[in-house]
C-alpha cells in the first residue's frame, strides 16, 4: 500500500511520520509548515492528513480514502482553536478523533474518539499537546489496521457537528478596575505580581 501523509511540520507530525515509516507501506510524505499543499500525488492508496491546517481538495477525498487525526474530540469541536473554546465552555474532558474525511471540515464518520480530563490547572496549551498524545497513540493503533486490512475501520455518522471559525483571538483579558489596580501596586520590578490558576503559579509581567 502507498500512503500519502499530509502533517505541518510538527513535532508530533514528524513523530506520526517515523511511526508510519515503520509499518509495512510505501509513504509519501509531505510536512508543509502550514503552506497549503499544491502538487498532489495521484498514485496513492490512502491519504493521512494529520494536523495539516488545509481542506483536502473534495476531488481527491472522493475518489481516495482519507483519514484525519483531529486533535480535539468531535463532534463536539470542528474548527481551530479548539482548546480555547473547551475552557471557555467549561469542559471536563478533552481528547482526540480520527475520522474518515468528506468534502466539509471535521465532519466525515468517526472512527474512534479517546478522550482525558481536563484539570484545573491545564491551560491551552497544556490541553492541546495531551490531544495530540492521544493521537500518536491513535495512530499507532489505526493505522496499521487500515494498511493491513485495506479495507474501511468501522465508523459512526457525526450528528450536530459544531464547527468553531474564530481564528484570532484577542490576548488582551479584560479585568476589573479594582484588579488592574492591585497589579500595579505590586508591580514593582524586578518583583512581579503573580496568580495561582489551578497550582500553577504564573508571573505577570509587562509586555516590552
């Protein structure tokens, strides 16, 4: 079998790639960097789009079988940013989906979703890299099963798929009168105010 493995360049993406060069398949393979890839291969038997940031053009999803590692838990979280929006929601678990991709974002039959709590101290970022653990993982599982059995892993239809377009995000939290004026009295460098979010203790700083 020849797979065509679409990642971004990523730790994690190159970590899925060594994983599938590995297995018994012929790969090509294709870190972008978050550049939208042009020159599509035409001899391949299997697409892998894992963390790659593009749609998938729907001609190649329709006459090839593509599968995508999602690095947030559908169909609850389509989109970008996803990590932001599950604290914003007040999420208790988080997690990753690999699905078989159709011609719109993060909607294509879900082949399995691992999920993990989220603690009270995770951040962002802390959320974001469990989820793409969890897809190593994944990976490691399914895919050998796709190149050894050539044939379609069982799947469940997405139903009520949300899809989160917010693609900047404003750094800037609004704060109370009261609390912008506590940070400047304790502001005195290089002593820092800080705060506690869950344990973890984080310094404030100005930004310059």
């Amino acid at each position: 079998m020849k797979v065509l493995f679409l990642g971004n360049g990523s730790f994690h993406s190159l970590k899925a790639e060594k994983q599938l060069r590995g297995m018994n398949c012929e790969v090509v393979c294709v870190h972008n960097d978050n550049q939208k890839y042009k020159n599509w291969e035409k001899d391949y038997d299997l697409g892998i789009s894992f963390l790659y940031a593009f749609k998938v053009p729907d001609g190649e999803i329709s006459c090839k079988q593509w599968i995508n590692f999602h690095p947030a838990p559908l169909p609850g979280y389509g989109g970008r940013n996803l990590a932001y929006h599950a604290i914003m929601n007040d999420e208790r678990q988080y997690g990753g989906t690999i699905h078989y991709m159709e011609s719109s974002f993060d909607t294509g039959p879900i082949i399995a979703v691992n999920l993990f709590k989220i603690k009270e101290g995770d951040v962002a970022g802390d959320i974001f890299l469990r989820s793409c653990n969890v897809l190593i993982q994944m990976f490691d599982f399914y895919v050998p099963l796709l190149i050894r059995n050539e044939q379609p892993l069982e799947s469940t239809i997405q139903k009520n798929t949300t899809y989160y377009k917010d693609m900047n995000i404003d750094d800037f939290i609004t704060v109370s009168y009261s609390l912008k004026k506590e940070i400047r009295a304790k502001m005195f460098l290089p002593h820092a105010p800080k705060i506690n979010i869950g344990g973890k203790v984080y310094k404030i700083v100005p930004d310059d």
